[in-house]
C-alpha cells in the first residue's frame, strides 16, 4: 500500500467513528432518549392498528395537565410520562413532589404518577362529554436512565419501568385485549381538546 492508501483508509475509520460517537451521544442524549421511549411505542402501535399521542396538553378545569405520551388501541388507553434525567429520584406515591438529585444538587419535580392520574381524569370528562365511558385507562412513568448507574427510591410495586423494560410490560396480555374501544374515535376527542 502506498501513502494515499493508507490516508484514504485512516480518513474512512475516522469517519465511521465520527458517525459512531454522534449516533451514540444523539441516542444517549435527553431527545434520543424521549425518542427511545416513542420508538417503542410506535412499534408496538404500527403492528396492531393503534396510535401514539405525543405532548398532549389536556384541561383538567382549573389548571392543565401534560403527559408525554397516550397509547390508544383497542385495550383502552396507556397514559405514558417519560423521566429522562440521569440522577437519583426520590418519591412516594402520593406525594405532590419528587425529589431530584443530580452532581449533589437537589432539585424537586411534579409527581409524574399524579400528572397521569390527572390526565386519566381530564380523558374521562372529555369522553363523558361525548358519551364515550368505560374505557380501560392505566397508566407507567418510563426512566431512561440505566437503573444500574442512577437509583429510584420508589416503591417497586408503582407502575414504573426502565425504557429497557417497556417493550416486555407492553407485550402483557391486557394491551392486546380488545374491549371494543374505537381507536380513531377517541384519537379525535383527543386531539380535538388538547390545549394548544
């Protein structure tokens, strides 16, 4: 091999770790990580003929909520918030905040289980005001970050999953049930009264 050879071959592997390095920090970032999340649900939604809500922003009467994403398919509704901060939580159930501990600076966030709470109840007025009722509604916050490095001081028994454990919850049988829910018809309540 003669120099321009080797130059083209060590400017090619340059460029493939180029390439490497930004995909890695682009899926390890906090969109490729929401993505992460999104990406899974839209999987698991395209095979079966349901849909993915994303950054729905429902009135709950007096005050708004926001939920990262809504699954609806023929089981009902999956009410999904997506925790993408690599650092320890801290929380109980009912609390009104969690706390937040990132390079020792603790910070304090919504409960996301009561944001989901609340927006299974503005869903439920939505759909009642529309005849719609009876629609299975449940809910999980999805970590992005490893479980490994970062630690969650929450009750293993809350419905809350690492985004590496969120395929195998949604292969349960429950999200594969069908109640009879019309998947378009609520996808259009939705959407029709989300804040803007």
């Amino acid at each position: 091999m003669d120099g321009m050879q080797i130059g083209i071959m060590v400017a090619v592997w340059a460029a493939i770790a180029l390439v490497v390095v930004l995909l890695w920090k682009r899926r390890t970032s906090v969109a490729g990580q929401y993505r992460r999340v999104t990406g899974t649900l839209k999987k698991f939604a395209s095979i079966r003929s349901y849909k993915v809500l994303q950054d729905i922003t429902l009135d709950c009467g007096k005050e708004t909520v926001h939920i990262d994403h809504i699954l609806v398919g023929f089981f009902g509704l999956l009410f999904v918030n997506t925790q993408v901060e690599n650092a320890d939580y801290y929380g109980e159930e009912r609390e009104e905040y969690w706390s937040v501990v990132k390079d020792d600076v603790k910070t304090r966030i919504k409960n996301p289980l009561n944001e989901g709470i609340a927006a299974m109840d503005a869903a439920r007025k939505i759909f009642a005001k529309n005849n719609v009722y009876n629609i299975q509604m449940e809910q999980v916050v999805v970590f992005t970050s490893a479980f490994k490095k970062n630690v969650l001081y929450v009750k293993d028994t809350l419905p809350i999953v690492n985004v590496r454990k969120l395929g195998s919850l949604l292969s349960k049988t429950r999200f594969e049930k069908d109640n009879g829910v019309d998947v378009e018809q609520l996808v259009k309540l939705l959407e029709e009264n989300k804040v803007k």
